[in-house]
C-alpha cells in the first residue's frame, strides 16, 4: 500500500508526520526562504493556542478534552541565530502524555465515526491504535507548527488570516466582532452567542452527546493574482485544505451554496473605478474569481461535524481474525462504550488550523507566483 | 509568473491545454496503465454528452448557448490496437467555431463574475481575452475527454460515477430516480421538477438573467481504503476537483453542512456484521471515514453559481493604460453589454464534468494503492 | 504498470508524447511565465537542426539517417500575438513520412540494444513496436520543440548553451573552435578532425557497423546559485537529463572521471579577489559547487554509445506466446537483419538534444529560485 | 529564495532535514508500504557502517576524519509493534560531538571546493557555516538511514546492491572479490589493493593533500522492467541519485564512457533462449535497456573527487560586507589554513552512500510500477 499523502503545498511545502501516542509528531518545511526571522516561541505561541483544555483566558475550555500537554515544540534545523536559511525547517513535539492503556480495548474494535475502520483495511491490520493513531486530531499539531512559519512569510505582504466560530451545537452567531474572538472559549466573534453555545455544550457533555458548528475564515491584505489556473485555482487548494481536516464535511466560498438560488445579476460583483484604481461593489464571489484572488477579502467557510467521541453505548464491528490473502477478513458485531475524556465540539480547536491551513495555501501561492513583490 | 496548475492527479496524471478560441484544447494523461481497452469513439461518446445546445434527446438545449461545435477527439498518442501501451495518451480537440469577432472589446474591459480581471493582473496583460482563454468552461472540454479514459479504468472494478442536478433556478428535485437523468434538459433525477426549473429558466432567459444550482453525485462500487492520509484525503482532493470546476462555489459531502447541527449520537454510522461481513447502519459520512473510502456509496454536493454572462447592462472597468514596473495599472469605470448567446444555467453541462473530475479523483487513488486487485 | 515519467522539470514542467510512428508527437509546457516572445519559427529553426539526413550547409548528412521529414511545429495554446501567455504552451509536429511496413517482423523479435526487450516486458506486449515507438530517438523531437521556449528565458538573462561532438568514431577534436561546429557534419569544433571522424565513419558503415563518441556543452553566461539542495543539485539534474537521452551511457562534470587521480591541491579552484569581485583561478569543478552554479562556465561531457541498429546479422529472442498471469513469457532464439537505413554515428544529431535538455534544466532552476533577477 | 530540493523519490519518498551541526539530522519517508519488519537495528547497523573514523575490523580508519560520534538513530513515527503501518517514517539522529569552534572564521571565508561560497550567494548570507551547515557530508547520515528502510523492500524481491572501491589514490583493485569489501579500510574488493591505496594515502596525510577515486556499485536480482520511460529512466535517476552526492563528478554504466569508442557490431548485448527463458551474451550495457532494467546485473560506477579540505594554506576571498539590494557583495583576498581533522579520501565513506541512494532508486521505482509481485 502507498501512502505519500503526508506532503502539503508544492513550493512551501509541508510534510508531517507521527502518531498520536508515538515519540513524537512533527513536519519538516522544505521552500521556506532564507532570511525569514523564526523563532521557537512564535511557534510555540502557536501550539498554545490549539492545545486542548485552555481557554483563552487559561480557563479549562468546557468544550473540548481535558487531556493537557506541553505540547513544546524544538527546531531541529533550517534556523540559524534566528533567521531561516532555506534549508528543510524540521519542527518536532514529543508526546509526553499518552496514556495508551485507555485505548487498548480498540486494537480491533473499530469507534464509529473514526478512521479506525478504514485505516485497518487499508493498511491491513498495521494500525497503530492507540487514540487514533495517525487520523488523531492530534495530527493537526504539525499542521498549527508549520502555519505559524508560514504567517511569518504573509507578515511581510500584510495578509492577515483570522478564523472564528459562528456557528456550534445550533446557534448562530449574531455578529462578527473579531475583537471578542479570543474573549470566548468557543472562539466565536460574538460572547453572548458564545455562552449560548457553550451553555448548549454543557447540556450535550451531560448527556453523553456531542455537537459540531461552522468556522468562517476571513483573509484580508491578500493581493490579486494569487492561485494557479486551472486545477490548483486558490479556492480549490483552500477547499482541499480544509477538507483535509478530520472533522470538516464542507466547504463554501462567498455566497457558497446561497449562490446556487441566486441570479446572474445579483451574483456578479460589478466594479468601478476610484482615482484609477478598480474598485468592487460586492463580495459575492469571496475574493476569488476564476480561481485567482481579487484583491478583495477572502472569505469561506467549513462545515464541522460533531465529535464522534461519545459517552453512549454503542454498536460496531469488531475484525475477527488476520486479513486473508484477497485482503479481506471477517466481523462480529459488537457494542462499544468509549473511554476517557473528549471534547464535546471541535470548533474552537478547529480554528486554528484552519488558520494555520489557509496560511500554508496563501505561502505556497506567494511562493508560486514571482509576480508578487519579493520578500527580500 | 509560474503558473504550473494545469496537472491534476500523481499516478493517473492529466495535464489539460488550450483556451476557448485558440487552436485546440487537449490533455496528455500520463500514468494510465497499459493494455486498458481504448477507442476513440469511448471519448467521444463523452465529449458529445457535454456539447452546448444539445439535449439528450438531440433537441436544443433551452438551458445552454447554442455555439455548437462538433468537438471532434483525436487520440495523437498512447493507444495501439485499441489499446493504451502505458506510454502518455495525448488527446485532442480542434477549435473550429470560433467567432472571436464577439469579443473585439473585451481585450481591457472585464466581464463582472468572470476571471478577467484576475487573469488580465496575475499575467500582466498578456492574455487570450477572446471567449475568456483559458478561463474558459470550454476547457472542461480536455476534464471530459480524460475522464472518459479513467472511465475505463474504473469499469474494471466496478465503480458508477453519476452526477445530476438537485436544484436550479431555485426549484429543487423531489425524487432521485437516475433513470430520469438523459431523459430530460437538466439532467435532473426527476422530469417533473425538471420541466419546472426549465420553465423558470426560460423566464429568466427572457428576463436576461441567469440561474446557478446544486448537482449531486454518487459514487457506487468503490471499495474501500481509496485516499491518502493525511493531505490527500478521498473527500479532499473531491472537494479540490469540485471546486476546480469554474462555477462551482460550494462542496460537501455525506450530511455536509447539515452534519454541524447534528449530534455525535445522530451522525455517527454504527456498523454491524452480516454473515461476517461489515455493514453500516447508515451512511451520514457519505462513504469516507478519515479521507478512506468505506466500501459505502460516496454522496457529494457542490453549488454551482449562476452563469455570470447575462443579458442587462452592467457596470465594470476597463484598463486605461499598460502595467507599470510595480506591477499595477490604472482602470476607469465603463458600462458592458455581453453579446453573443450564452448559457442561462450551468448544471446539465458541468454534469458531465463533474463525473469526469470524480473518475480522475477515484482512477488516481486505485494506482496510487496496491491493496486494490490488479488491473491485470 | 504506472509510468508517469514523462514530465521534466518542476515549475518550467514539460510531459512530451508521442510515437515514432503515431499520429503525432509533441509536448506541453507548464509554467512557462507570461510575457516571453514566442513564435513557430523560433521553435521551427531548432527542429530543423536536429532534422535527420540534413547537414548544417544542407547537403545529406553522412552520419545520419535519410528519413527525411518536414518535422513541421504547430502551437496549438499559450501563446497569443507571439506572446506567452502563462498558460500551458502545447507544442506538436504530426507524423508524415512513416514506412510502418519497415517494422512488420519486430512485434515479437527484439533488436539488440534496443529497448524493444525491456518495453516488451514492462507493458506485458502492449507495445509499438513501428520504429521502437515511444523509445525511438525520435521523441527527443518534442525536447528540442521544449528546449527552444527554454531557451527564450536563457536570452534574457544572458545564458547560452553550446554543445558539440569532441570524439567519434574513436578520433578526438584537437581544438575548441566553437565557429566550426556547424561547419562540419559533425558538430565538431574542429573541421579538420570532423573530416578524419567522417571518413572513419564511412568506413564502419560500409562494414555494416556504427561508432558512439563523446559530446561537450559549455554554459556561458550562468548567474551564481542556480540548482536546489540536497537532491536536485545543478549537476544532479543535468546528469539525469543527460542520461534520459536513450544513447547516452556517461556523465561527468568539470575534471569529472579525472579528478578521481587528482590531489586536493591540485582540484580546489583557489579564488582571489579583483576589484572586490570574486575570480576563480581555475575550473576543475566545472562550475558547480555543492550542486549550485557558481558564475563560471558550466562545462560537462557525455558519453555516447554506437547506434544499435547494425546492418550484420545479430542474433537475438522472439517472444513466441502470450505473457502468463505471473507476468513471464517464453522465448525461442532467433537471427535479425534489421532494414532500412539508419545513423551511424548519433553525436550530431544528438547535439540540439543535449542543448535542448540543457537549457530545460536551467530554465526550471531559474523559475525555481526567485534571487535571480526577474525576468519582467 | 525557494529551495524544495530536499526530496527524493516518488513514491518511496525521502525528505531529509538537518545541518552539520545543528541539533539533529534525519528525514521522513513517505510511501513505504505496511507490514514492512522495521526496528531501529536494522537502521544503527547501516549507520554505524557510514561513521567516520572506524573501519570495519572497528579500528581507527586512517582514511578519514576521527570525528566519533555515537550517531544514534531514533524511529518518531510510522512503526508500530516492529512493522511500518503506511504512515511516515520519521528518522532522527541528534548531533553530540560539534566543535563549532573550530568554525568561528568560516563565516564568511569560504573554503576552496567547498560550497561555502555558493551557498553564500544563493541564501544571501542565511547559512549556517559551521562544519559546511547542510552541504557537509553529515547530510549523507540521512540518505543512509533511509537506504535502509528501502533495503526492507528490496530484501523482499531478493534485490542486492553492493558498492566498493575500486580505484583510490591512484591504484586500481585488480580484482572484484566482494568478500574482501568490509576487511579493509578502503571497501575495496581486493586486500592487496586496498594496502597499497591506503600507503599511498598516508603519504598524502603526511603531505597535508588529499585523493579520490572511484567507486563501482553492482546491483543483482532486480527484475526486468524496472525505470520510467522517458525521462525517469532507471539510469537517468541512477545519475541523478549519485551526482547528488557532494563529491561525485562522473557516472557511467556498463561501458560507460568506453563505449563512446566501441562499435555497434561490440557494444549490443546479443540474446539467445535457454529452455524457453532470453538469455543476454554480455552485459555492455550495465543492465539497462532504454531506460529500463533488462533483468541483468545492473553495474555503474561514480568519479570521487579528493576531499576538499587539505592541510595546505590556500588563496580564497572573504566577503567584506552585506549583500546589496541586487543581490551582489563585495570581496576580498585572503589566505586560509584549515583546522581540524578531516577525511584525506572520502571513498569507504561513499560506499554506503552510493549504496543507500541506489536503495532509493529501486524501492521508488519498485512501488511506482505494479507489474512487479505484490510486496504482500
């Protein structure tokens, strides 16, 4: 079976690796200029901000695990006296955490709505099972470490990218106010909603239940021309990307589906000229036409789907022997009740990489394009 | 300025040329196993179900432009006896209907909606601007025309890939009867809801307006374990083809957007086993778990925008002078009326090309996996 | 069987296809930047010097096959008003002037030192065997139609690649007169010795025999820091796009197979400093230093073995049934006399394809590497 | 500045990471099929082989440097219970032993031969100098690592690859016993041999110079088929692979350069059938036919350059100050004397390098091509 999956973006390009109750997890950035200023604490501010069980305000997060590591990541290489030198950046945090005991009724019992199914079939039966091994969103950590050294590359044009909950276990955000976004633990661009969810949240993890939500993105700063015709088109490459998040079943740009309802004459956004300079009258498209950025605000969203972690009985199949030669094998139903501590919603964990994607996307196409003003 | 996006697929690889009025579009597939059975009239079978202006009755297309062309496939290399030799199968298609006159004006002007704008900055005016280039839907021509390939590819496993639309001009099916598809202008599991989306469409064509909708698609006899972890997940690169598609805004897959007000309890496909075999309960994953196929029917939805050429006034700019070293220009404000005859709805014609971007997708993933049986 | 080998370079991507005696043969490049002048004849006039049979005065050339065809280039996308248009650039010449009737006896019987064996096997009998299809010399065709676009980036920024015949037929070149090459038929810079490797030549084809030689390429003109650690080092990839041309057995690099006898002191190009800018004193590395250019001239040699298709008997197999489902097949011994007419010696027709190959991988590092001045 | 060259292979996938003396080297191997036995003694063993100062019989190597360190390799990721689960492999090994002082005055000297200078200009002053950064032979320590893990792979078709020296200083082995590589200090086939290169290369230690050589590599068992046509010929990538090594600056196959003045009539590898199975009379060609391998013993060989740091004063330039916004500097002449200890020939030490490399080569190309037997 092959696998060469682990490789995200073609010039800033990002290979992860490790498990979730491994030595270790990490990525290695290869197409990082030199001269970028890095430093192991712009990283780690980063991962701090995804670990789970923190709130922003260092409260425990009521929604999400209560598993806690230091989660302390080491620059390996690529970093000399603080500036990038254009060699492979290796980045790495070494699991300190694990308590792989809790998992070691799951060898072939398979928690629905896992990978745990599916990974066994494909790489037949060599699975490392313990918290999911490498589908666990703990994965994700390597993805937040390398997004942080791509922000520093977005710094230099002013792109700003800021990801917010505006939607979870059913309620809605009412407002946008980004300043609110790291008051809540649910990172929502609205308190009250927050509570409103949270308080939501509270009742599902009673009842053993679990909810999922919507995350918005919103790049601003991001210049025109950026994406590349036609397959690897900037949305497609940010719709890859988001998909490629565990728990993410959709993904929409601008009006998204609302412009399937829509008219010609109300989707298209005309333009006008302002002291020569082109101007927009709407934002229907989000900030991509034909695959390229506008010049305008970038704005999509993801549909998150509620944590398959949950305190209710239930059934699922269990493999009862070694696969066979045709790669097949047999089954016996079985019921299953999960242990230990999970989040209740991903949104909030969520956020961040999808912030740390959305950079890696934006890097790469800077990269890609050299009629984008140079770096240095 | 790199460009270096017109690839798609690592090991079932398919590099698409040409724009809308120049002289041909094409595709080279490289990757394709040897000794698949291949003719020339396979392709053109697909080619034909996508061509403008024409229903699958053989009537005009009420729905669709009436450019039309007979697209006529030439395989230049690759195929021996009516077979591929493994050796790259170069594909194409002569533009011969061209009236380029049409688009004398729009060299500096940008049509609201489309990649104009974007095109005319990103290569600095060095741009085909007749018919759109290369941002043309006539480029999908080359999608089809490969897909047609990996069609074959996948019959040897058994894999159905069909694509229609759900909703259009705001009117949605009621039933999914698939044998209803090529019975009517739609391409809609439903010829009821299908006249009556014909009827609003018709409306709009009069009103000079245009419509967008949804196309669904499913995906029956694939096995499972197809995708690469953690990047290349199954749903991701779905959800990069999909949004690859020119007016496609919007992807998600099994309960997609739904799934972020559901319940753990609720969206969670338990499984049992049936004389040692595993079923699942439900299917709200829509067949990938952790980016693996599961051996489910793979669900998918995408929005498709509505056609941004239509008939009233509109409002863009046009570029006032030459790009300057910066690479910026200046623009003024001008009044645009697109001429010709254009499409109202896209969903019948990206129906086709849908089916094809998930039959590169699926044919990539089985030799990228040696777990799946051999071909031979 | 995958192949998925033939796309060279990373961001100035060329994928060639085509058959010796398919319909056509041809390329698409991908990533060639907007803006570069581009027209037929360019690319024309560098198909016309790698035309068999033809000497640079115009007479037959000795050496080389008499197929004689008008190799005519057509661009069917990319370009518009003469122009680059940042989208992919398809390039193809049809086949004209094929005697298939030639090749009739060599579906199963596989000439010695040919790839008709190793094809045969590794496509399982789906092969063209016309002409040796897609092993046929004449795909380089497509490289050189590549190679001249290449070379419209090289012109800008000052770099010319000159290759040329420095032994044949067991006769060495005595000077570098580099005005000379393309006053002999060989392509060698020295006349004189061109005349002495003619007359060897017209001796072995008499006998029914061919002769292989040696071919230099000088790079002038190459900014310092060209090539990408640690895998595709400058010297790296022209290695092996020097022996992905089918006759070539050998690559070496500055003193190359030289320096192996060499001393430390007596191969470390030692520098000084003139008016602050750094000088070489010498260039046993070739002009490569840990896998980057470094502003000397690029020399490198390669070795070319005897053209296979001789004109005395040979012995060789005949697959006589069809491959079994374990991938074997059985064979009787057989004698071969090969038809038609054929080169002798490949050095100068193999020339324009050094340079072609040469001027792709320095136009891929260049787009590869953002330091270099931009070309717009 | 992008770089990106830190890849290697396809489908078998190595990106290695790491400076000489930064805090760890190492690489990711991505698409290494599960179910592979793996432990981290089949990978130390390999690595021991490569360390410097030790011979085989364990005493002190006279031929190279007396850095000693323990290079202790660590799996993070990809094994689970001593078998590869399809996931990557993460590879570490931590630095121990760095004398960065002795460094202190390379920071902008650049030492002759070295890619000190290069590096310089190409990273504009990013660059970590000490001990060459990530151009010095350390990086080998990776390509090792992972040569080890494909060697897994090649076990598993009963593939064998072995290098040895077979010219150092100037003598040549006269023989080819294999049994005699590891018992002496030279990796050379002959003991005899081996004794007077390494008397030679005392001579030089005492003289303050250095040596080459040549290394030959012979490859049995592989199957036939093996390579990509047309520019991923099995040889082309052979090149690649060992020019990619920091000293190598030549490679031929079978006759290499010698068959530049062999003749057609010599130089084909004629067959007959034995017992219904082809049979080759000779192996001219190195075991590859067209890019493909013919089922022979596939034999090349690679020039060695002498070490670049000698115990000699040498003529270099310093650079005098910053890079100026063009991207050039200014300099200065100066003398340099090096310090430390170092290798006086690198031959025994690229053996395994060349070993590991050509691992690569093979279990890349075993995976991308299905008609070879299943792993499993």
């Amino acid at each position: 079976m092959k696998n060469n999956g682990n490789t995200f973006g073609n010039n800033f390009s990002v290979t992860t690796f490790g498990e979730s109750h491994g030595v270790a997890l990490g990525c290695v950035i290869d197409g990082c200029p030199a001269g970028i200023e890095l430093t192991k604490e712009m990283i780690q501010k980063a991962l701090n901000r995804r670990r789970p069980g923190v709130t922003p305000d260092g409260k425990l997060n009521a929604s999400v695990t209560a598993r806690t590591e230091a989660d302390e990541v080491e620059i390996l290489s690529g970093v000399f006296n603080d500036r990038t030198t254009g060699t492979p950046i290796a980045l790495e945090v070494r699991n300190t955490s694990q308590h792989s005991g809790d998992y070691g009724n799951l060898d072939l019992t398979f928690r629905p709505g896992h990978a745990d199914y599916t990974y066994d079939i494909k790489y037949q039966g060599n699975r490392d099972y313990r918290g999911g091994g490498r589908s666990s969103g703990r994965e994700t950590l390597a993805r937040v470490a390398a997004g942080a050294v791509a922000s520093q590359i977005l710094a230099k044009y002013g792109i700003k990218v800021t990801a917010y909950t505006i939607r979870a276990a059913g309620i809605s955000a009412e407002k946008r106010d980004l300043s609110q976004i790291e008051e809540n633990a649910l990172r929502a661009p609205d308190n009250e909603a927050a509570a409103k969810m949270n308080a939501r949240i509270e009742e599902l993890r009673a009842a053993g239940d679990s909810a999922g939500g919507v995350i918005e993105c919103l790049v601003t700063g991001c210049p025109a021309g950026l994406g590349q015709p036609v397959f690897d088109k900037l949305d497609a490459q940010l719709a890859k990307a988001m998909l490629s998040i565990g728990a993410v079943k959709g993904f929409e740009i601008g009006d998204g589906f609302a412009a399937a309802d829509s008219l010609g004459s109300q989707n298209n956004d005309s333009m006008h000229a302002e002291g020569g300079r082109p101007v927009f009258d709407s934002n229907h498209a989000g900030g991509v036409l034909g695959g390229l950025s506008s010049g305008q605000d970038i704005i999509f969203r993801v549909a998150v789907k509620p944590v398959q972690s949950i305190f209710k009985p239930q059934q699922t199949v269990r493999r009862s022997g070694d696969f066979g030669e045709d790669g097949s094998a047999t089954y016996e139903t079985t019921d299953l009740q999960i242990q230990g501590r999970h989040d209740i919603c991903l949104c909030p964990r969520i956020v961040p990489v999808v912030e740390a994607m959305t950079a890696l996307v934006l890097a790469d196409f800077i990269l890609r394009d050299s009629n984008v003003s140079k770096i240095r």
